[in-house]
C-alpha cells in the first residue's frame, strides 16, 4: 500500500511541476506578444506621423498645386486609424494596478497629450489596458473595414470615436468646499487611498470600500452609475439556497460514498489517494507477505550459530537451583561469620 501512495505522491510531483512549466511557458508566451503588439503599434503611430509631417512639408512647399490625398481608395477615409490599431497594447499583470479609484462614472481631468487640460465623464475603465474611455475627450477617426460594413455594424467607412487614455495620464475631479471661504469648486485630486476594506467571503476577495484623499480625512463617495458588484440575473441561484446544509455527514457512513469517488476521479488513476476497501485489503496482504519474506532470512543458521545455540541450552540444562538443606547451611555459615565480625569490632 505504501508503494501506491509513494506512487501517486510522485505522479502528483511530475503534474505540478509540468503545470508549472506550461503556465510559464504561456505567460512568456503573452508577455511576449504584448509586447509586439506593443511595438507593431509604435512602429504604425511613429510612420503615421512622418508621413504627416512630410506630406505637410509638401503642402506647404508647392501651395496651392499641392496634390490631393483624398481621392480614389483614400476618398472617404483619408486620414483614418485602421480599427485594429486604435486601441492601447494590453499590459502585464507586474506593471498593472493593484487598485485604481478611478471608476466609471467620475469626471476626470486630462494632464498630458492633446487634450491637456480638459474635463470629462469616464465612459469605460479597462482593467487589460490599465486605461478610460472619456466621454468627447480623445476622439479619433478609425476606418470601418469592408466585412463590418457589410454586416451592417457600421454602414459609414468612418466614424469618429473615443479612444483610450492611460490611467497615468488623467486626475480625479470633484467638487469640494473651499476651507476659507466655503465656496464649493472643482478640485484636481492627485492621489486617493482605500480605506474601510472589508474581506467579502461570498466573491473570496476584498470589496472595494471607500476612498480618501491622501493625507486628510475627507471621503470621496463613489459615483452612483458606478455599481462595484455583478448585477443579478434570473438565472443566478440565489443565496439562501446555496447555504442552505442539504447533506450532514455521521459516524455510520463515510462523509463521501465511494461511488462519488469513481465519478470525481478515474478510478484507474496515477493520482488517486482513496480506494476500495476490497484493494486496500489485497495491498495490504501484499505488504504483510513481504514482510514474511523478510523475516524468513533469520530461519537460516550457519554453524557457528546453531554451535552457540547448543551451548547455551547445554548451559541452561546444566544449572541447578540450590535444595532447602543446602541454603540451610550457607545461612548458618554466614551467622557465623556475621557473630565472628561484630565480636572483633567489641574487643
């Protein structure tokens, strides 16, 4: 029976590790594409903009017989971003935020880029990009491709959209009292904190509690549109009925039938650690008789063995206990000696 636990404890080893080697070899392999993504994207943006700077040289150059660009193919989507290249690379989880207090929702400033300066509602918060979408804030022209056309998602070669912005880039807006004159205006919040975190044991994970300017005791409510929990749906089984105790284990059975066992688990598996009684009962008659076949090594007696296990039976058949007479007389002999030393000490 040892055998098939070391068994399934090794076969558990070999899993874990190949498990593990497959979970790097596949975040290496993410990390990796992200970051051609992320180059493919440069490469495009930066051609893009010498392309422009050249073609605006050439404007400028020639005037008025400066060609024109918007003709033929370019006619209605000069100037456009290809669909696929609009959004931010993906970034990895190492250079992610472990928690933004920007939520879809707030009204948030814009601090570096083009629309330097500019106030807004965030429409989207993506967790991949670690970016928001600002409502009429960033807007680009992205071209519509042919099949999208067709399919009727969008019927115009070109729409305008609003495209991400890093969450680096972007500050916290939020109507405050002044402290001298009580008169309430924007404030640019530059750093927030959480605070009152609870553990919610439903979802395994911490909620989003509520959030503070650093430094100060002043709270900054969460917007009303933004809801922090899953909305529920008809299908969702509800919570009474996931906590409610539909099964009691006792001492009389055992908590899992066996037969759950065989359909949790191939019963013919490496991994398997619990097991019929009836091949518990033949591993361990298995065990016991290797056992006895170990022990069979000490029937075997050389002769200087069997030669000392003669002498000592000749020894022990040779010792006598001493008779009543006998003990008699040593004990009056030791009388004797005992009288003889005390009458020495007197004199």
């Amino acid at each position: 029976m040892q055998k098939v636990l070391q068994r399934s404890q090794t076969a558990k080893r070999q899993a874990d590790r190949r498990l593990k080697k497959l979970i790097e070899h596949h975040e290496k392999g993410e990390s990796w594409s992200r970051a051609q993504e992320a180059q493919r994207i440069r490469k495009f943006n930066h051609s893009l903009i010498k392309d422009a700077r050249a073609v605006r040289q050439e404007n400028w150059a020639r005037g008025a017989l400066a060609p024109r660009r918007d003709v033929g193919e370019m006619a209605e989507r000069y100037g456009a971003v290809p669909i696929f290249n609009m959004a931010l690379p993906e970034r990895p989880e190492t250079h992610k935020l472990k928690w933004h207090s920007i939520v879809e929702g707030d009204r948030v400033v814009v601090v570096k880029g083009r629309d330097k300066g500019k106030i807004g509602a965030v429409e989207e918060f993506s967790e991949e990009r670690q970016a928001v979408k600002i409502k009429d804030i960033n807007m680009g022209d992205v071209h519509v491709p042919d099949w999208a056309q067709q399919e009727g998602a969008e019927p115009q070669p070109v729409m305008s959209l609003s495209l991400h912005v890093p969450i680096e880039d972007v500050r916290l807006v939020y109507p405050l009292p002044d402290e001298q004159t009580g008169v309430v205006r924007d404030v640019v919040i530059d750093r927030l904190e959480r605070v009152d975190e609870q553990w919610d044991d439903v979802k395994r994970e911490w909620d989003q509690g509520e959030r503070a300017i650093v430094g100060t005791n002043t709270i900054i409510p969460w917007p009303e549109s933004f809801e922090p929990d899953e909305p529920d749906h008809e299908a969702d089984t509800l919570r009474i009925s996931v906590e409610e105790a539909t099964f009691r284990p006792h001492l009389m059975s055992p908590p899992m039938p066996t037969s759950v066992i065989d359909e949790l688990r191939n019963k013919f598996s490496r991994f398997r650690t619990r097991h019929d009684w009836e091949y518990v009962q033949k591993k361990e008659a298995e065990d016991a008789r290797d056992e006895k076949r170990k022990g069979l090594i000490s029937t075997v007696r050389t002769p200087l063995q069997e030669l000392a296990d003669m002498r000592a039976k000749q020894k022990a058949a040779e010792e006598k206990r001493l008779t009543d007479e006998q003990m008699a007389k040593i004990g009056e002999v030791i009388a004797k000696e005992r009288a003889k030393a005390v009458q020495g000490l007197r004199q």
